[in-house]
C-alpha cells in the first residue's frame, strides 16, 4: 500500500543523505521525496512517499525516527492529510490539437505558462490523482516533456503538526 | 582563553573522563599530535593499525561501560577504522571516532588523502558529524559523547579538518546537551510494566531470554534479582553472557545456533518469554516461522526498531532494561504471595528442563592423546581469576569460548557477535587491558584470526599491556571448515593454513614469551606458566584439528532440530 510520510528535520548538513541511505540500504522504495524549510528556523519538511506492507512500513517509520536528525515522522493514513503536487507538462500543440489542449487545461483549471507555435507549457496542481488524471488526457497530444514535483501534504483539520 | 581547536578537542577529551585513547598519526591530525605531546591528562596508545586501535577502543568500552576513543588520520587511516566502527555498531558499543579531514576549503576536490569518511560510515555509524568552525567543537563533542552513550549505545564519528584544528577560539565546554531531535525514551511505561508482572505470572512455562542490552544497561543485579526471586529459567545470548551468572541453577547458558539444547528446547515449549535487550537475531530464533510457536512475547528494548523486527511480540516495552527491571520487582513485590504460588506452580517445568539438561549436556569426548580445544577452555576457566576479562576471536574457538568457559560476571566477555570480525580478539584485549592494567586480560583466538592483528603484539610490549594470548590452533579457518565438512562434502577450499607458524619464535620476535604444546598432559602447566609471566605472552595449544563445535542447528532449520553430534 502507498504511505505519505512527513518528515520533520534538523536544517543539518547530511539529513538528506541518511534518510535516503536509510531506504536504499534497505531495499526501500521511494515513489517521491520533497524537501524546503519551513517557517521554523533551521527546520525543514520532508514529504515522502513510499510503499510496501505494513510491517515494513511500520520499520520504516521506526527507523526514521531513529535518526538523530529527526524530529518528528508523520504517516498520513489514508484521508488524514491533504496532499498537493505540482506538475510542469510541456506538450506538442499545433493545428486542431492546440484546442484541444486549452479544453483540457480548463477542465482543471490549471495555466498556460509558456507558448510556441508548436507547443504549450502547462502548470498544473492538485491532488496527485488529479495530476494523473491530466496526464493521461495529454499523452495521446504528444507529451514532450514531464517534471513533478513529488506530493507535499499537511494534515487536515485546525491543528499542527504539533498539536 | 583562546586555544586552537586541536587542543580544544582534547579539552573535551578531558571533561569527558576520557583517560585513554587509541590513535595513529598523519598529516591530517598532527596537529591534535602536537597538542597531545604536551598533554598530560590524556594516555595516548599507538597500535600497530588502525583497524586494531578502533578494536582496542570497543574492548576498552565494552569493559568499562565508558565510551572508548580511536584517532586517525584522514584518507587511508579513516578507512582503515571502518571494520571497527562497523564491529562496534552492531554491537551497540559506545564509542567516539575522531578522524582527520583535508583543509574545508578543499573538501570535495579530490584532496589528497581526502575520503568522505563520513559517507562511507553512515551506514555503521549512529550518529556522524563534520566540523566546520572552531567555534562548534565544544558543541559538537558534547553531543558526540551524549549519544554513543545514551539510549541504544553506538559508534559516533567526528571529523575533524586540519584548518579547524588550527583555528582559534575561546573554550566552554558546555554543561549539559539538549537535541531536540533525539529523546531516548528511558522509563518503561508503568502501564505495560504492570501488564508484564500479570502476564508474567500467570505463565507455567516462562523463559527469561536476555541479550546483549542487559550487559549495555548494566542491569545484571536487577536482572538477578528477579530470576531468583521468580525462580525463572535464563538463558542468554552470545552478547548476554555474563549478565546472568552461569554457575546458578536457574541458568540454561547460551541458546541458539550453538547453544544449549535445553535452552533451544525450553524456547520452543515455552509459554512466555521475556525477551531484555536481545534482538531475536537468526542465530538465535533459527526459522523463524517455527520459532517458540506457543509462547507469548514481551519484549523489553530501548530501541523501537528492535521490537516486532523479526518476531510477533504481544507486549512491547520500550525503555532502559535497569529501569523497567526494577519496575518489575516492585510490582511482584506488591503481591508476594501470588509470587510463592507462582514459583512453587513452576516445579513441572524446572523438571522437564532439568531432563533436558541431562539428556544432552554441553560436552565434549576427552582425549588422551591430543588436545582437546574444549578441555583448554575449561582449564582456563578452573585457573584464571574470578574477575578475568575474556576477549574471543571469531570461529570455533569463540564458540567453545561461549559453550564452556562459563561467565559469571558481566562485561568479562568481550566478543565481536554481530559482524563476527576476524581480527578483533587479541586488540580487544589491549584496550580491555589499557583500562584494568591489574585484572587478567586473556584473548582467545584461533590461528587464522590472531593472524589479523598479530601486528598487535608490538603494541602490548611496548605498553606493558600484559595481554595473555591463546591460540586454539587446529591449523584451519576451523569454523568455514566445519561447514564444508558438513554441508559441502569436505571439500575444504582454502580453509587450510598450509604453511604451520612458529607462534613461540613469533612471540620471541615482538620480545614476549611465547609457550605451545600439543600434548593433553601438557595444557594445566602451559596455563600456569602463561599466567606467572609479568609481561605478554602467547599460549599456543595444537589442538585436535576436526574438532566441531556441537551441538549445532543448521541454517534455515528450527530450534528444536539440533544436530547433536555428527
Ligand atoms: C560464529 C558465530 C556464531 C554465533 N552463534 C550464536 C549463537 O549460537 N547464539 C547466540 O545467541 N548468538 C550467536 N552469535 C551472535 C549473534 O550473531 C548475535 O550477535 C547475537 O545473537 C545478538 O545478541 P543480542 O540479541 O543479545 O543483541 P545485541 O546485539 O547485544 O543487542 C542488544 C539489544 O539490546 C538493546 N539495548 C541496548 N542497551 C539497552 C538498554 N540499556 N536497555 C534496553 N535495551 C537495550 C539494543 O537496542 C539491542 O536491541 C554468533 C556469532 C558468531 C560470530
Ligand atoms: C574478517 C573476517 N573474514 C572472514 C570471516 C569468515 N570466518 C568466520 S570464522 C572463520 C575461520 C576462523 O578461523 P580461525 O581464526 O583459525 O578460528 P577457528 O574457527 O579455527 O577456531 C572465517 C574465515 C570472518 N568472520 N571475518
Ligand atoms: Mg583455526
């Protein structure tokens, strides 16, 4: 099953590393890793998402923890949190398809960042399904190139992280 | 005052209590060099290879309990500490690896004798640090010693560039150490500790199964305590050894892969196990799917990565063994009369062990005519002191080490369990030895493994560390052998050492005294005359060269299915 992991850490030189080490010297998977500081000093967030059953999934979060640099580990169960990503698409658009493409980026209400006579560049955010349903409508006009940014997620409801 | 942060460092060194470091130098560390020529606080031992004064700081720290300390120099000198730092993580040892670095401005560039050690160690090391400005050492040292000692002890790594050592800056070394990343959770949760006690006596067929944490935690005396109070069977893994006395009645030795038949035999027919500070390593469970089917399991462990990581368990408690240990007496002291009723309830299950221990002791066939390895330990064991402090080597010797010699005392074995490192005996001891110069320090090593650090010898010489060292010599990687013998048809590639080594002469060359024997009749006076001598000494035995290690459960097979003689 998929797991979104949130992941408070010391702004320290190597954080990044361990944790990556953590899941390729065990055999891990990771779908995606984010990370930018957040509004405390010298802390930052990662959003990690990853999957395996649970027992491997609760030694994972175990074993983060455990990191020195770690300061608290978040699972969202399934609906516990909100989840974003972003995803920057650019797409062949010429002739009946550049209508197409517009339709689409309607739909989902995402933006037309940059314009050729050949191709669009789209910028499109949402839940990460969301971001796969568009992808799918896209990839019949030619996708020419994708980047994602990997899920961000904030827990739902009026409280902290901290509670 | 303002000082350069080499001698910071050892100011920090100072504040710690470290009274004992093991280091080599070079060109990243001379200047820690130049400061510790004038530092009196501080012994310094030069071991003969960096790998062995890494060894040598576990051994020191496993002895003691007190965090040990190895220097290196960049480059090849860091590298070369790997295999003891790696020794020292599996085995939850306190220690700090100070290494040296290339100027921080050419960090990255390729330097010479530049290597990222600490990307190389990160994945044996608990914790690591680079430093980068004089001004963070005080900080950072502080740190390092909080946590390679605190919660599940560890290996933690400093690195230390050249231009830092040589900054300026005032020294503080601060009071008291606050991360508020890392709170390793102590006190055992009173909730579960009292589920424990219930669960506990409600149980008629309990084994108390305890690891090397005990030993860690220094809760032996607790630990006692409540074995005896309960009248509880213990038995205890490689790394436990020592913390449950083996000469008491209630104690079933070692269990797993080479243990005890009566200790596998009560795992696997027991209806509750207190597992305390063990980690249900594949040497010990055997396959897993079959391991104690009927038992409940509590497990009691500072590190939560430890618990439900190879075993179901139906009671977790985590916390330090001393604290939870203690929390239990006093709850079955709040009810000592179910506690006599438990006790006289378990008198089926003490006979069915004690069958068992009958039915097939720990033993060996005694021989007239060459030496049998096992009969070595036990003569040991009859002639050294109560408070003699045993390192082993890896293979055969370590095992017959753990079968027969019979611990009473904790942290009087100090033996590499969890990577198994070849090599780590005989620089153990020096460390062991650097700390206690008045007990007996005796290494007991096998001749392939000795081999490894034998450079060692120079080093006890030239310290007055009057390390006894045994060699089991069967002229054989003994333990790889008996596999083949076993499982490959006794087809011995490479297991056998060829060419025979003068141990005597070898010991002569470093300026110690070196004694061999292959005759039985022999080992009782080779013993006595290692012991009398002031100084080193190598003990050879030539011992019986297919001697196996039995019983045995083979890999992948259960607890139960041991082979007890082949
Ligand atoms: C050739 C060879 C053969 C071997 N055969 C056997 C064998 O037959 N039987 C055997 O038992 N072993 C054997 N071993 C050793 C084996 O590989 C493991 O090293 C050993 O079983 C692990 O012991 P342990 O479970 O006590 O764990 P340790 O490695 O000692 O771990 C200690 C545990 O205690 C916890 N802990 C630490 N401090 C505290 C504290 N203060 N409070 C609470 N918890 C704490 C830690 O988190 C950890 O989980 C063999 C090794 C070799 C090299
Ligand atoms: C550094 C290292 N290399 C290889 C091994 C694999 N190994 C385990 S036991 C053993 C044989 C050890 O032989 P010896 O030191 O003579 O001891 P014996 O088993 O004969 O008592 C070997 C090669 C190891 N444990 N460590
Ligand atoms: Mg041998």
């Amino acid at each position: 099953m998929q797991h979104t992991i949130s992941v408070l850490v010391e702004n320290e030189f190597g954080v990044l590393s361990r944790v990556a080490n953590l899941f390729s010297g065990r055999g891990f998977n990771i779908d995606s890793l984010t990370v930018a500081p957040t509004n405390e000093e010298g802390l930052s967030r990662m959003t990690i998402v990853t999957r395996g059953d649970e027992q491997i999934l609760e030694q994972i979060t175990k074993q983060l923890n455990k990191l020195i640099d770690i300061i608290k580990v978040i699972d969202f169960t399934d609906g516990s949190a909100i989840e974003r990503e972003m995803a920057l698409v650019k797409v062949t658009a010429e002739d009946e398809s550049r209508a197409e493409v517009l339709r689409i980026v309607d739909i989902f209400r995402a933006k037309i960042i940059d314009v050729t006579p050949k191709s669009y560049t789209i910028e499109a955010t949402g839940n990460p399904v969301k971001i796969d349903a568009i992808l799918e409508l896209l990839r019949p006009l030619g996708l020419k190139e994708l980047v994602r940014t990997g899920a961000v997620a904030i827990g739902r409801g009026a409280k902290g992280w901290k509670g | 005052m303002k000082m350069n942060g080499a001698r910071i460092v050892l100011e920090c060194l100072k504040k710690e209590g470290v009274d004992t470091v093991f280091g080599y130098p070079g060109g990243t560390v001379i200047n820690l060099y130049d400061e510790l020529y004038s530092f009196k606080d501080i012994r310094h031992i030069l071991p003969r290879h960096e790998q062995a004064g890494t060894h040598a700081a576990d051994g020191y720290a496993r002895a003691t309990g007190r965090v040990g300390v190895a220097i290196a120099t960049s480059g090849p000198g860091a590298t070369n500490t790997v295999t003891g730092i790696a020794t020292a993580y599996m085995d939850s040892i306190p220690m700090v690896i100070i290494t040296g670095q290339v100027p921080t401005a050419l960090i990255g560039n390729d330097a010479f004798q530049e290597v990222d050690i600490i990307g190389i160690t990160r994945p044996c090391t608990k914790h690591s640090f680079l430093i980068r400005d004089v001004n963070d050492i005080a900080g950072i040292m502080k740190k390092a010693f909080y946590i390679a000692r605190s919660g599940r002890p560890g290996p933690v790594l400093v690195d230390l560039p050249k231009d830092v050592q040589i900054a300026q800056a005032e020294f503080s070394y601060p009071e008291t150490v606050e991360i508020r990343s890392y709170k390793p959770n102590l006190a055992g949760h009173p909730k579960q500790v009292e589920k424990a006690v219930g669960m506990l006596l409600s149980a008629q067929r309990p084994v108390v199964y305890v690891g090397g944490g005990a030993v860690l935690g220094n809760a032996a005396e607790e630990l006692t305590a409540l074995a005896r109070k309960l009248a509880l069977p213990v038995t205890t893994t490689l790394m436990g050894l020592g913390s449950f006395p083996e000469n008491d009645p209630l104690s079933l030795g070692m269990l797993g892969m080479h243990g005890a038949y009566c200790a596998n035999m009560a795992m696997t027919n027991s209806d509750l196990i207190i597992a305390i500070g063990a980690r249900f390593d594949d040497r010990v469970t055997g396959k897993v799917a079959t391991f104690a089917p009927h038992a409940k399991i509590i497990h009691i462990d500072v590190d939560p990565t430890s618990i439900k990581k190879n075993v179901r368990v139906d009671l977790p408690i985590v916390g330090d063994v001393r604290d939870v240990l203690d929390k239990m007496i006093k709850q079955v002291d709040k009810g000592s009369v179910k506690a006599a009723e438990f006790r006289d309830a378990l008198a089926p299950w003490h006979e069915e062990i004690a069958g068992w221990k009958a039915k097939h002791p720990i033993g060996y066939k005694q021989s007239t005519t060459v030496i049998k390895p096992q009969f070595v330990i036990q003569k040991l064991r009859e002639l050294s002191d109560d408070d003699a402090i045993i390192s082993t080597d890896v293979g055969q010797h370590q095992m017959w080490t753990a079968q027969f010699f019979q611990f009473n005392r904790p942290r009087t074995l100090l033996t590499s369990g969890g990577l198994g490192t070849m090599g780590f005996g005989l620089p153990a001891a020096m460390g062991a030895q650097a700390a206690f110069p008045d007990r007996q320090v005796i290494t007991i090593c096998g001749d392939g493994g000795v081999q490894m650090n034998i450079q060692e010898m120079a080093t006890l010489v030239q310290n007055r560390l009057p390390v006894k060292i045994v060699i089991l010599n069967n002229n054989f990687l003994g333990m790889v052998r008996q596999w083949q013998e076993l499982f490959f048809d006794k087809r011995y590639s490479s297991t056998c050492m060829e060419l025979p080594i003068d141990f005597v002469k070898l010991a002569e060359a470093y300026g110690a005294k070196g004694f061999s024997t292959s005759k039985p009749g022999e080992v009782e006076k080779v013993i006595k005359q290692g012991f009398k001598e002031k100084g080193p000494v190598i003990m050879e035995f030539k011992i019986a060269r297919e001697e196996k290690v039995l019983p045995m459960v083979p890999a992948g097979a259960s607890l139960n299915e041991m082979v007890l003689n082949a």
